[in-house]
C-alpha cells in the first residue's frame, strides 16, 4: 500500500493526459492526490473536479511544470 501512495504522490505537478470513463480526454497540471479512508486515491487538474486513479484510463505523463 505504501507503494501506491508513493507513486501517487509522484505525479503532483505533473502534466498529463488520460481518458475518462466517459471516453473523454483529459490534459492539465496534477495539483491535488487525496487520500481517502477507504483506501481509493483520487486527484485533480487545478481547481476542477477529482478523478480516481482506478477510473481513469492510459493517464501518462507528458511533462513536468517549472515555476520561476
């Protein structure tokens, strides 16, 4: 469990891309991964709506965001 909590973490202030259960494609800046009690993890693009890592399909990393 410890690993999937690592490697959700690693994807903060990443960009990505992925599909929805709705077959839509998603693209935008990881800013949150929540944590729940029922053990599911979820994230979110800026201030939208949280999608959970289970749902989504071919999530891939296309860059990293700097800041300056």
């Amino acid at each position: 469990m410890a690993d999937a909590h690592t490697t959700s973490l690693q994807y903060l202030g990443k960009y990505v891309s992925f599909l929805t259960a709705s077959a839509f494609e998603m693209k935008g800046v990881i800013s949150s991964v929540i944590f729940n009690m029922d053990g599911t993890v979820e994230f979110s693009l800026g201030w939208g709506e949280f999608y959970s890592f289970i749902e989504v399909r071919n999530l891939k990393i296309v860059g990293d965001v700097h800041l300056l």
